[in-house]
C-alpha cells in the first residue's frame, strides 16, 4: 500500500498560528478602543481643568502667599505619560509648584519634592488642595487632615491656624475635620478664630481624651492634659 505522507510542515504551521493572530488582532481592537475612550476622557477632562486653571492658580497664590515666606507659584504644567507597556501616549493636565530658595538668594526654582521641607510639602499640598476646594466646591467643600500642626514651629503655627480658619469662614458651608494633639501655641486658638467664646470652641472640638482608650500616659496626667486643654481653649487667637 502507498505510504502515507504528513502534510507540508508549512500548512501544519499556518493551521497552528491562525487562532494565535485572531486573538492578537483581538486584543489591539480591544486596546485601541479603550485609548480611544481614556482619550476623550481626558480630552474633557483637560478642557474642564484650563477653564478653572487661572481661577484656582489665583487661590492658590492667595494661600500661599498669606503663609509661605519664600515666593510661591503654581503653573500649569500638563505630562505627557504612556498607559501600558507599548499603548499611547496621553497629556495629563496637571500643575507643578514652583518655590525660591533662601540658600540661593531667591534664584533658585525648586520644582522636585525632595528640593523642599517635609513642612513645606505638606503645606504645599494642603494648600492646593484648599485651593481646589475654594475654586469648584461652591464654598460647600470638606477638608479632612491629620496631624497638620506636627510639621510648624511656633510662628508657622500662627500662619497655619489662619490657613484653615480663613477656610471656614462664619458665613461658608466649607467644613474642616482636623486630628491633632495637644500642643501649645497659637496652632488650635488661630484655627478655632471663628469661635470667639470658650463654649463655643468646646462645641467644635472631639476630645479623643474623652472618648478614646486611656493610654498610660493620660491615665497617670489626665488633670494636667485637662488643664492644658482649658488653657488651650481659653486663649485667645493672635
């Protein structure tokens, strides 16, 4: 009998590769129609930012300059970055910061967060973040931050409690939700300007002292933690 012969090595591959190219041809369909979609995202995305970019680069000029000593600026700076290991390339809106320098005479422009302070960063985003607040919340933002009166010292203190009672002024619907520790200075009477009588201040304050666990230390120093707080709450701002 005739021997039987396999088919051509080249029609075995052809087979074998077809479902392989299907599912490649698939897969750029599928990824070219979500760069689609994320580029008219960001598309609006980029028109809603430019038409509140000088607005909220105002706000954040105010901010900045009523608690910065070195001179501060907030641009504009748009990124381009690739989505994916071999997709588009899309331009972010996005803003830098730019921050002078005392050790250069004022020359130098630092741009990089390892250029500036830990005070400084965290200011500096509380700040943009104010500002955002200001310029699209229609004055009926929140502002939730932990610990921000660890990063100042006693004249920084003073700036800081402005910063945030300027947020919430009396007639605002803004709200500020605050953790911090019990620290003397102007941090908490500067925040709670608003609140001119000890009540009032009272009022406004979650006393973890009060409702937390005890640690040892606030079980051996409650009186004097009280005491300070009452001192606290008694100051007037400056």
């Amino acid at each position: 009998s005739p021997a039987i012969q396999p088919p051509p090595q080249a029609h075995i591959e052809g087979v074998s590769r077809q479902p392989l190219r299907h599912e490649v041809n698939k897969f750029r369909k599928e990824r070219d129609d979500a760069e689609e979609k994320i580029g008219s995202l960001l598309a609006a995305l980029t028109t809603a930012t430019e038409s509140i970019r000088d607005k909220l680069v105002a706000r954040f000029q105010a901010r900045a300059d009523e608690f910065f000593a070195e001179k501060v600026k907030l641009v504009y700076a748009p990124r381009k970055e690739r989505i994916g290991q071999a997709g588009r390339v899309f331009e972010l809106p996005g803003f830098e910061v730019e921050m002078t320098s005392g050790a250069t005479e004022a020359q130098f422009i630092r741009r990089r967060a390892d250029q500036v302070s830990l005070s400084q960063r965290e200011y500096l985003d509380m700040i943009f973040r104010v500002s955002i607040i200001e310029t699209i919340g229609g004055a009926q933002g929140s502002f939730v931050t932990d610990g921000p009166e660890g990063s100042v010292d006693a004249v920084f203190a003073v700036r800081a409690g402005d910063l945030f009672a300027n947020l919430t002024p009396p007639a605002s619907k803004n709200s500020t939700i605050m953790a911090c520790n019990v620290v003397a200075g102007q941090f908490i009477p500067n925040t709670l300007r608003n609140f001119p009588t000890k009540d009032d201040r009272k009022g406004r304050l979650v006393n973890l002292l009060e409702l937390a666990f005890p640690t040892t230390a606030l079980t051996e120093l409650r009186p004097d933690y009280q005491a300070e707080i009452d001192l606290i709450l008694a100051q007037p701002p400056r």
